[in-house]
C-alpha cells in the first residue's frame, strides 16, 4: 500500500512526482489518522479549493488567506481596489531596472537565487507598499527569518512582531500623511462605507511579504532550472520571446511553487461521494493536481507550447492569488534578461528546499558557459 505520510518515500526522494502518481492511481482521497483528509487527482484538488461553502479557509492568521465569506468578499474587494493588474502594469519599468541592477552587480559566482530570485521580489513589495529606502535592509531581515523559517538568525515568531509592530507606525504615519504607495491607498479604501481595521490592514501588509516573495523566488528559480534542463526550450525562447508566457505558465504547472494548500471540511462536505466528518483537515495536493494526466496529456513532459494550461498553481475561486499578475510580471521580465546571458546551472551544487508544501531550491549556483 502506497505511503499516506507526506513525509514518505515519494518526498524522502528529492522529487514528490512519482509519489503524487502513485496516490492518484492507488488513493486518491485517502483518510490518514494523523494528518486527515488528502487529496491528489484534479477533479478533487479543484473542488476542494474552490468550494468554499464545503471547505473553509478559516484556520489561520493570515488575514484575507485565511476568510470565509462574507467578510472574505468585503477584504478582498477592498484590497483588490488597490492591488489591480493596472498598478501592476505600472511596475514594469522598475522591474526592469531593479533587474538590470542586480545582473550588473552579479559575483564572480552568482548564486541566481541569492543574488537576483530572493532580492527582486522583495525589493518590488517594498517600493510598492512604500517602504523608506533606509528600512529595507530591516525589511529583508524579516522576510529572510520568515522564508528560511527562522534559520536566519531570527525566531520566526520574532520577525513577525517586529514586523506588525514596523507596519502599525507606518499605517499610523501614511493615515495622517498619505503618499502615493499601496499602504496609503489601503487606509483610504472604502467597500460599503467600511473601511479595513488597523489589524487587518497590518496582517494584510505581513500576508503581502509571505504569499509574495517566497513564492515568486522559486517561480523564478525554477523556470532557470526547467530551461537548463530543457535547452532546446530556452533556444526557442531566445528567438520567440512571445512564447515566454506559456513558457512561465508551464514553469507553474510543472514545479508548482505551492505544491499544496489546506481547508478544513464543514458539516456535509462530500468527496467523490463520500462524507467527510465536520472540521477534518483537508490538504489538496496543487503539484498532483498538476501532473494528472486525467487533465494535461503526458504530464511529465515539460512543453512549453502546452494548451490549454489550466493549472491550478495559483489556487482557483475565491481565493485566487491575488499577486497572480505580478508574479508573472517579475518572472517574464527577470527570464527575458537571463535567457540574454550565457548562464549555465552548476547541478552538482544545487540544494533542494526541505518542505512538503513548498517547492524550490536554496541555491542556484552558475559556472561558466
Ligand atoms: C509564483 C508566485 C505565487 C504563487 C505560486 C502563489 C500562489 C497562491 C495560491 C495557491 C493562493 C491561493 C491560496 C488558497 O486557495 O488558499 C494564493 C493566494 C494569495 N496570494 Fe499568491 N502566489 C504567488 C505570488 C503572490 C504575490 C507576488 C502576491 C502579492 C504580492 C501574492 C498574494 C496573495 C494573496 C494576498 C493571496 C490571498 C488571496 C485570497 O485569499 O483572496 N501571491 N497565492
């Protein structure tokens, strides 16, 4: 019988690919005692993630991630107000240049995920929520403790005090002198006559830095690693840089940067027919999901020319990834500048991410062409 802990053989190994298809074609839902409910086939993750009405979100503290509606609807439309494609559009110039800084400073031996996947979101999120350029190096602390969770000489439970302490006196300043930033313009945002309260707009800004940067690292480090694998690919993308949004989508379908997301069933939710006991966890495997070959023909094979695409990478329903577009954004417009360089990944020095949930690697050293 296939292994129910996600901890076994299939992520013992450094890919949970051939365990995600042993899941679907032996259990596709399985019940675990310890762990609850999982699910791996598209049919399942799909409904599990968009269903609210049978599967909540509400389990955390992560503000917006964590609502069920109604309130869910009120924050998001107050925050989407603010956070539109439009304002992400605007962002593409300074993209570019923050981009263009970071290739130019790059080491005699560059880590791509040190020294462009980590400092190009992070950079971005603070010029958008408006961060003085003398807090930065603070601001990276945190999100350094956050994502390495706590293994950069800071507690993570630290950070995130320091972090929600830092954004309710810049809430407070942008509140009696609003700027041009997104914090500004959150203050301000008003849906039904209500506007966000303090602590909701301070786990808002602290959600923004931990769905946000993590994230697209590793959507860019593992487009660097599919296109090294695949050189027939980044040659074709050389000379169609059109093809470089399917190229991305087909980066999310196949190393997913969330490989799974969590509910917890309410009374009467059902799975292929079966009823789930009110308030068991639920984990749907977005990274299976990805793979079955019940959805993408030949799943396995890395096509960038792959259509339709509809992964599931970015969630699906009402809580559909809010920064979608700037992810997309930041990696179309770092992978165009990279795919102009010779840069060769250095395999044998490459260190996979340690956690079931996310999908990435530590280092992406580069040797010479
Ligand atoms: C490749 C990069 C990214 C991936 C793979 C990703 C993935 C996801 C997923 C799977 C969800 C849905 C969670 C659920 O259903 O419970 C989500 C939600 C969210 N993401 Fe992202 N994300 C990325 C980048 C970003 C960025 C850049 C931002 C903001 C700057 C962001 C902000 C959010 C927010 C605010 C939500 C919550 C939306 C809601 O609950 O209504 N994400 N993301």
């Amino acid at each position: 019988m296939a292994s129910l802990d996600p901890g076994g053989p299939g992520l013992a190994a450094a890919e949970p690919f051939p365990w995600y298809r042993r899941m679907r074609e032996e259990q596709p839902i399985s019940a675990d005692p310890r762990r609850g409910w999982m699910v791996f086939r598209y049919r399942d993750v799909q409904p599990v993630l968009s269903d609210h009405q049978s599967f909540s979100s509400e389990f955390g503290d992560l503000g917006l991630l964590n609502t069920d509606p109604p309130r869910h609807r009120q924050l998001r439309s107050l925050v989407s107000q603010t956070f539109t494609p439009r304002t992400v559009e605007q962002l593409a110039g300074q993209i570019e240049q923050i981009t263009a800084g970071l290739l130019e400073r790059l080491p005699p031996e560059p880590d791509l995920i040190r020294d462009l996947a980590v400092p190009l979101p992070i950079t971005v999120i603070a010029g958008l929520l408006g961060i003085p350029a003398q807090d930065r190096e603070r601001f990276k602390r945190w999100s350094d403790a956050v994502v390495t969770g706590g293994g950069a000489g800071m507690p993570v439970r630290q950070a995130r005090e320091e972090m929600q302490a830092y954004f309710g006196q810049l809430l407070d300043r942008r509140r009696s002198r609003p700027g041009s930033d997104l914090i500004s313009a959150l203050v301000q945002a008003r849906v039904d006559g209500e506007s966000l309260t303090r602590s909701e707009l301070i786990s808002f800004c602290v959600l923004l830095l931990i769905a946000g940067n993590e994230t697209t690292t590793n959507l860019i480090g593992n487009a660097v690693l599919c296109l090294d694998e695949h050189p027939q690919a980044a040659a074709e993308l050389r000379q169609r840089p059109d093809l470089l949004e399917g190229a991305i989508e087909e980066v999310l379908r196949y190393r997913s940067p969330i490989q799974a997301m969590f509910r917890i069933a309410r009374p009467g939710a059902t799975l292929d027919g079966q009823e789930l006991p009110a308030g068991a966890p639920v984990l749907a495997w977005i990274g299976s999901a990805n793979r079955d070959p019940e959805q993408f023909p030949d799943p396995d094979r890395f096509d960038i020319h792959r259509q339709p695409n509809h992964h599931l990478a970015f969630g699906q329903g009402i809580h559909f990834c809010l920064g979608a577009p700037l992810a997309r954004l930041e990696a179309r417009i770092a992978l165009r500048a990279l795919l102009q360089r010779p840069l060769v990944v250095d395999r044998e020095r490459l260190e996979r991410f340690q956690s079931h949930i996310v999908y990435g690697v530590r280092t992406l050293p580069l040797r010479a062409a």
